[in-house]
C-alpha cells in the first residue's frame, strides 16, 4: 500500500502540459548544457523540425498545446501553425531522422514522463518524434 501511495503522489506531482499553453520543446540531453553552456530546442523551419540554441524571442520555437480528449497531445507552431507529426529516417540515429510538420492534428503525441521534468515524445507513427 505504501507503494501505491508514493507511485500516486509523483503522479500528481508532474507538471504536464495544460491546453492552450505556449511551450519550447527543449533536449534533455545534459551536455548541451554542460559542455556548450546553451539550451537546445526545436524550431520550425518549413515543413520540419530542427534543432537550435533556445531564443526566447524566435516564434519559430514555440508551440501552443491542445490536450486531447484521448490523453494525447498536439503540438501547434506558432509561427507557421503546424503540428509535431512523425520522425521520418532510420529511428536509431536521431541525426540521420528528419521531424516532419504537418497540416492538421492527425499525428497525436504521447508524453511519457522521464526525470527531473523531462518527457518522451512518440507517436504511434515512428517510434522517437523528436
């Protein structure tokens, strides 16, 4: 029973993402920051995603979540107004994948909570989204 109650209270302790909120989407991957001291996150350009020092004032690099009705996600830019759809490439190495945008929300995310605050993004389409 213990076990239960400390599994229910980190639960409720994730801060997910709310509806209608703007977010960056940033890599969790520490040696951006310990080795390059930046902070990296995605932005779009086109029809994809790609990686860039975080630049609060790029509307290139947020996206306005909608949560949907079945727990998944949707990610819109705010730039551009599209959606975080599938990573397109080999899905082992995430350099050789390309993220691709699209028109609607047909491609919903998946938010699998990490560490300290970090999430794993997927979707049913291709394993890794960003």
């Amino acid at each position: 029973m213990k076990l239960r109650t400390a599994v229910d209270s980190l639960v409720k302790s994730l801060r997910m993402p709310e509806n209608g909120k703007r977010y960056f989407i940033v890599s969790g991957y520490p040696e951006f920051s310990n080795q390059q001291s930046v902070t990296k996150a995605m932005y779009a350009d086109g029809r994809f995603l790609k990686w860039a020092t975080l630049d609060k004032n790029d509307p290139r690099q947020y996206f306005v979540v909608t949560v949907n009705d079945d727990s998944t996600y949707s990610y819109r830019n705010v730039f551009n107004g599209k959606y975080v759809g599938y990573t397109d490439g080999d899905g082992v190495q995430i350099s050789y994948a390309i993220t691709v945008l699209v028109d609607d929300q047909s491609i919903k995310q998946k938010l699998t909570p990490l560490y300290d605050g970090n999430f794993y993004l997927s979707n049913d389409r291709r394993v890794a989204a960003v």
